[in-house]
C-alpha cells in the first residue's frame, strides 16, 4: 500500500504543471455541476411544496374563514330577529352553500 501511494506521489510530480492544474480545475468543475444538479432538485421540491400550500391550503383557509365569518353573521342576525321577537333565521341555509364546497 505504501508503495502505490508513493507511485501516485511520483506520478503527480513527474506530470506538467499544465496537466494538473486542468486536473484540478477539472475536479473543481465536477464539484461545482453536482452542487447545481443537488440545488436545482431542492428549488424544485421547494417550487412543489409551495404551490400545495398555494393551492390547496390557502383554499381551505379561505373557505374556513368564509364559514366562520357566515356564522358570525347568522349569530349577528339571530340576536337581532331575537330581540324583535320574530322567527329565528335557519342556519342551514347560510351554513351549507360554504360546508359543501369545503374539500
């Protein structure tokens, strides 16, 4: 083993200066693609994560505020027909066109 590592060391000095620095430029160059093919492939499942929470979280979200702020008003309503003594305003029929298109 020693002996093959002291060939490699005689082989590198016995070769041009020229020929190992394009070497060396040559494995500084191999680094440097593997580096971007890795960074592509994260941006990539970076881009596919972001547009799951674009397009189906934000959607939920919305739709969740959507019922709650059509809760709040049936709530608003109710107390007002309540204080008036009139009939109370169906739930069912604000509250289900938002629960139907919840995914």
């Amino acid at each position: 083993m020693c002996r093959e590592r002291k060939y490699f060391e005689m082989n590198l000095n016995n070769m041009k200066i020229g020929i190992r620095l394009g070497l060396a430029f040559g494995v500084v160059l191999l680094i440097t693609i593997i580096s971007a093919l890795l960074t592509l492939s994260k941006v990539a499942d970076v881009q596919n994560n972001l547009r799951d929470i674009v397009q189906d979280n934000n959607v939920k979200l919305k739709l969740t505020n959507d019922m709650a702020d059509t809760i709040h008003v049936i709530a608003r309503v109710g107390s007002m027909k309540k204080s008036r003594s009139a009939r109370p305003v169906p739930t069912t029929t604000v509250i289900w066109p938002c629960w139907r298109n919840f995914p």
